[in-house]
C-alpha cells in the first residue's frame, strides 16, 4: 500500500473516561487526559454541553504561537498567560496554545440548524496548568494540557476525524 492510500489519523474523545487518543492503523499515536463539558454531553446550541458523533478539524489555529499564549475569538491576545495574569481576569475561560475548531459532519446531529459544532465554536484547545484534568469542567470544549495539545497539533491536519462519545 502506498504511503497516499494509509488509512488517516483519528482522534476519539471518550467523554465518560475524560480522554483522548490519537490513533492510526490500529496504533495509538497519542493518549492524553482531558476535560470536557461540565454540563455533561449534548448537541444543542447555548446547552454547555460537548456534543458527540463524528466532527472534522475545519481550522488549526496558533501554529508557532509560544506555549500558553492566550486567545480571544480564535485571535492571538499577545499576553502569555501566567497565575498572575489569571488573578487580573477571574473566572475567564483560558484558551491557550493551540485551537483545532471542530465541524460536525452529521446533519441533525451535530451539524446545522441548533446543533452546529462549528457555529457553536467547539475546540480542541490548551488549559492553564492548574485546571484539572480527568474531570469534567469546560464551558463545551475539549480541554487539554499545553504540551499535549501541541503535540496533537502537529499531528493532524484539517479534515482531520474526531469521534466524541459517550
């Protein structure tokens, strides 16, 4: 088999274990705690919830940016978060390091209408260090450690799969 008919890279989110693996060809490429929705999983619009079934990576977004660079509205804010920079913000929902942008790729489900992934701006994204893994706790997100998320980053591409399940 030549190297353009490989089977792709998948990424699978088990939200019941909060974790997430990179796998490829029956091998685990990365494996890595994360922290989803506190408010469980769900679809709808404005639930707070993560929503599940099959999803492509429609954006990467930080490539280069320095680890723990913060983020507002997919933008690089130019501060370095930092426990001190948190003191100065309160409860403000950390977006750091990297960003994959998910889409939904089952109409009803989790694309379209009140159930669009992408519309409801569900990523992939880095947590400061002192947010717990393991549990859930994120606004719909898939929260992941710093170094992991890159090293996710560097392995998937756009159209990248992501299965998200229960």
């Amino acid at each position: 088999m030549d190297s353009t008919a490989q089977q792709q890279a998948v990424v699978i989110v088990d939200l019941g274990r909060q974790h997430l693996r990179l796998e490829q060809e029956g091998r685990i490429l990365l494996s890595a705690a994360v922290s989803t929705a506190a408010g469980g999983a769900g679809e709808l619009r404005d639930s707070g919830c993560t929503p599940r079934g099959w999803h492509a990576i429609r954006a990467r977004i930080g490539d280069g940016c320095p680890p723990n660079t913060v983020f507002v509205g997919r933008r690089p804010t130019g501060e370095i978060y930092t426990p001190d920079l948190a003191a100065r913000h309160g409860a403000r929902d950390w977006i750091l390091t990297r960003i994959l942008w998910l889409g939904g790729l089952e109409r009803g489900r989790n694309r379209g209408g009140r159930v669009d992934t992408l519309r409801r701006y569900i990523y992939i994204h880095g947590c400061p260090d002192e947010i717990p893994l393991g549990v859930p706790g994120s606004h719909g997100c898939i929260r992941m450690r710093n170094d992991d998320v890159i090293a996710l980053f560097e392995q998937v591409r756009v159209g990248t799969r992501v299965y998200i399940h229960e």
